[in-house]
C-alpha cells in the first residue's frame, strides 16, 4: 500500500510538473554525454591530430561536471520546495491523520528516489542514442565511415552519471525533508 501511494504520488508529480521532469532527463543526458566523451570516435581521432589539447580538455571534464551538479543541485532544490509548497496542506492532512514524522519523511524519499529511477531509465537510452549518433555523424564527416564507427558504451559516465544525479537529488530533497519534518500539521 506504501509503495503504491509513493508510486502513484510520483507519478502524479510528474505528469503536473512535466517540465521539471523533462529538464532533470536533459540533465541526465547531458552528464552522460559530457562524460563519455573520451569513449567517442571523435575524441579518439583528434587524439591523433592533437593530443596536448584533447588531454587538457579531458582535465576540464571533472570541473564541468561538478560546475554543472552544483546547478543542477539548485534547478532540483528549488523545484521540489516549490512542488512541497504546493502540497503543504496534503502533508499536514497526512500528519492530522496520524502518519509519523518519519513515515512521511520516507514517503517523500521514496518518491524523489522512484522519479530519479524514471529519469535515469528514460535519459540514459536517449543519451546512448544521441551519442551514438554524433558517433556516426562525425565519423562520417571526418572520413572515417560506418565501417570505422566503434560503438562505444562507457560504464564509468554511467555510474558517474547516475550517482551523481541520485546524490544531487537525495540532498536537495533531505534539506526540503528537514525543513517540513519540524512543522507542525497547523503550520503546514
């Protein structure tokens, strides 16, 4: 019945606030593609021509990537305090009723964790695919072909991908979860 509830609250949260869920798949998508770069077919080619700039590049992609968490971090922050916002009364109806403090606080954890798992499952297809495609479209602009194309799947930028975009979520919607969990039912 719980996780049902979490379920379907989560469901409900993104189908009203579609763009938010849309923006956090883009980032999604974003992460993947800024971090698999070095797997890329156009990476390893201009390797060849100019090794010194790639190696400082690839050196910029760990500042990037953690430039890009910290808005991200912010982008989720203020969208679930706005979301939370809107569903004070909800929470202190919950509380009215009798849910614990900490049965609400892991109903909200649970949703952010079940909508990171949403996003997750649908950016990272959609980032294989985009990056496969530049994959291909540079390849066959630089003269390599189809035939040259190796398809290229990097484990790493996953995890990378997916741990630091369930971290970025955890601790905006903990902060959030703090906030509200002190309220009282009146309050809210």
């Amino acid at each position: 019945m719980f996780f049902r509830q979490i379920r379907r609250s989560a469901a409900k949260n993104r189908k009203n606030n579609s763009l938010f869920f849309g923006t956090l798949v883009a980032a999604i998508v974003a992460f993947y593609t800024l971090l698999s770069l070095e797997s890329q077919d156009v990476i390893r080619f201009l390797k060849t021509l100019e090794s010194d700039a790639i190696e400082r590049l690839m050196l910029l992609i760990p500042v990037v990537y953690a430039v890009s968490l910290f808005f991200v971090f912010f982008l989720v922050y203020f969208a679930y305090r706005y979301q939370m916002d809107g569903r004070r009364k909800e929470f202190g109806l919950y509380l009215m009723l009798g849910m614990g403090r900490g049965r609400l606080f892991a109903m909200l954890m649970g949703e952010t964790l079940w909508n990171s798992l949403v996003s997750i499952l649908t950016g990272l297809p959609i980032a294989l695919l985009l990056t496969e495609g530049i994959s291909l479209a540079t390849a066959k602009v630089i003269g390599l072909g189809i035939v040259g194309h190796e398809i290229s799947l990097s484990f790493p930028a996953v995890l990378w991908t997916v741990a630091g975009f369930i971290l970025v979520q955890c601790i905006a919607m903990l902060a959030l979860c703090a906030q509200y969990s002190r309220k009282e039912p009146m309050e809210l």
